[in-house]
C-alpha cells in the first residue's frame, strides 16, 4: 500500500482525539485539520450532485461544502475558490473531492501526509471505508467513567446519564468490531490513560503503525494547538497546555456515587476487557438498570442495520467513490499559516 495513506482518528468524545490530532499534526510530514462537518452529510447527499465524472457536478459538490458554514470548511484557512477549482479539475470521486480538501490543508503547512478526525467517524467506518480504501485508523480509548463525566460537563451535550454511558458502550462495541475486520495494518488502538503517561514511547509505536518516523514534538501538542483549533471551542481549553495524567481518573470526584454505580453495572465487563478497575459501587437500583436498557435497546440493533447496509451497497454499486490522487495544480494559499505552523515545534 501507498506510504502517504489517509490517518482518520477515531474515538468516543472526550476520550482525547482532539490531543491525539495535534500530537499527529505535529510531526513534520502529518496534518491533521480540526473537525469537520462535511463528510458524512455530503456521502448521504452523494446522488443529488449526478454523475461526478462531470466537472459541473463536481463544482457544484465544492460549493456546497466551501460555501456553508455549518460544514466548519471556514476553520481550515483555505480559499474557498481555489479549492473549489480544484475540486472540479480532480477525479471524478467523491473520495476523491474530499480528499482534495485535506490534502490542501496539509500543503498549507508544507506537509505531504493528509488525515481527518471526528468521533462520529468509529461508527461510520463502512463509509469512511467507501471513500478512502486504504486507510488508517487510530482508535482512542479511554475509561468510560472519565468519558461520561466529561462529557457531562460540556455545553453542547445534551443528552442524560443514561444515554451518555450508552454512548460509551456503543464507542467500545463499534470499535471492536472495527478491529476485527480490519486488523492491525489499518486499525491501531491506544488508551488515553498510557499516552499521557508515557506519550513518547505511545507516539512511536503509532509511528511505527503509520510507516514513519517519530518525532518528540509529537509528545508536545500544545505548541501546534493555537494553529490547529478554533479559537471558538473553549471546550479544548487544555489542548494549550502541557500533557498531564491530572484527568486520569478524575471520575472518582466528578461523578456521584449513584452515577458510578450505574457505569460500573452496564459498563463494567467493557472496563475490565480494557484494564480499567472496578471501584465496586453497590448495584444501582433495578429501575435505574431497566432506565439505562431501555435508552441502550436501539443501539442493539445497529450492528444488524449497518450488515443490511453494507449488503445494499454491494448490490447497488452506485458511482465509484474511492480516493484517486489528484492532478497536481500549482499551490495557491489565501490564508497563510503562520511560520511556526509550518515547521516542527
């Protein structure tokens, strides 16, 4: 396979992706942007465009992405129409139109190696799949305990206590059966709790996974977050500071008791399959038990829906999607990044 092959970053929220993002986006030869919004909603949308072997088709996809700011294309510092152009004179993919996009945030910072991140990606492998054959996954994994109290705390969560410890379960599931399909050439996995600990010796075993060389700056992403997240996600706070182990466990005062209680009893054979101990909590109360089944039950039924899925796409066999390298015009940058971006920290 290609040595340059897209590295999509994976994960449950709050389980450290967005760490993991910058320490990957600064190594000399890897850019990874902030997230995105334009993937997955462009792939469900796929037939409206028509045939994208028509360079008007094509254009007419550039647009939507370039000119919508609910897509977030506005926080990777391209020129809209530059890469709207490009798009339009690339291959006629969709993989290969997304992959255009990354591939001019990588070349803002002199870089050859392009990847993507989003949490939403673990349960959309299938598409990301579709798009990009060849790819690498990192999965990031963290004690679910530390992810649901996390998660608790943003702004934007909205959903309950039950709900966020399925997500967990649901990111754990999704996962697993990700690395069984793919195996360990393109599916590698670390814990949050290790690469804080020791994030040099982590990062060069990704190295290692990856087919390059490890950098330390890698171990110090803090020096690329002010290039790398928007300004606007305050949530990331911490991305500017040191690594530390100081959220390590935090679960233990940040949740309630009863709130331990419900992870550890839904989610206690997944900790245990993951290295993380058990505080031993009593039972929660069965009505807790049968509130937290009930808000789970759905995401049973995924793994059944998505074999459907995958079936259906191999009968239909619409339109080629995969990634093709692109015809190289000649780098035209609107918004240039700052000298320190483009060098390793």
């Amino acid at each position: 396979m290609p040595a340059d092959r897209p590295i999509i970053v994976v994960g449950c929220p709050r389980s450290g992706t967005t760490m993991l993002q910058l320490m990957l986006h600064a190594h000399p030869r890897i850019a990874i942007p902030p997230e995105t919004r334009f993937t997955l909603a462009v792939y469900r949308e796929r037939r409206e465009f028509g045939d994208l072997g028509v360079a008007d088709n094509r254009r007419a996809l550039a647009r939507r992405i370039v000119d919508r700011r609910e897509t977030r294309f506005c926080d990777l510092g391209l020129d809209a129409d530059d890469v709207a152009e490009r798009i339009a004179a690339g291959p006629g993919t969709l993989g290969s139109a997304l992959g255009t996009i990354f591939q001019q945030y990588a070349a803002r910072f002199d870089k050859p190696r392009w990847g993507d991140k989003r949490p939403a990606y673990l349960h959309n492998i299938d598409i990301l799949l579709r798009l990009y054959p060849d790819a690498q996954f990192i999965n990031i994994m963290r004690d679910g305990r530390d992810c649901v109290a996390s998660l608790k705390e943003m702004s934007w969560h909205r959903k309950d206590i039950y709900a966020t410890v399925a997500a967990w379960a649901r990111a754990v599931d999704d996962a697993r059966r990700a690395a069984r399909r793919l195996g360990p050439e393109q599916w590698h996995e670390v814990r949050y709790e290790d690469l804080v600990v020791d994030p040099h010796a982590r990062l060069a075993d990704m190295c290692a996974y990856l087919g390059e060389d490890y950098h330390p700056a890698m171990a110090e992403p803090s020096a690329v977050a002010e290039v790398a997240v928007p300004s606007f996600k305050t949530w990331h706070a911490r991305t500017h500071a040191p690594v530390t182990t100081q959220r390590v466990q935090s679960w233990q005062t940040r949740l309630t008791a009863d709130e331990i209680a419900l992870c550890e009893a839904t989610l206690g054979s997944r900790l245990v399959a993951n290295g993380y101990e058990l505080s031993g909590k009593p039972r929660p109360a069965p009505t807790e038990l049968l509130r937290y089944g009930w808000t789970a039950a759905p995401q049973r039924l995924l793994p059944a829906r998505r074999g459907l899925s995958r079936a259906a796409y191999r009968l239909r066999r619409d339109q080629s999607l995969a990634y093709l390298p692109p015809t190289i015009l000649p780098q035209q940058k609107s918004t240039d990044a700052p000298d320190s971006a483009r060098q390793t920290p």
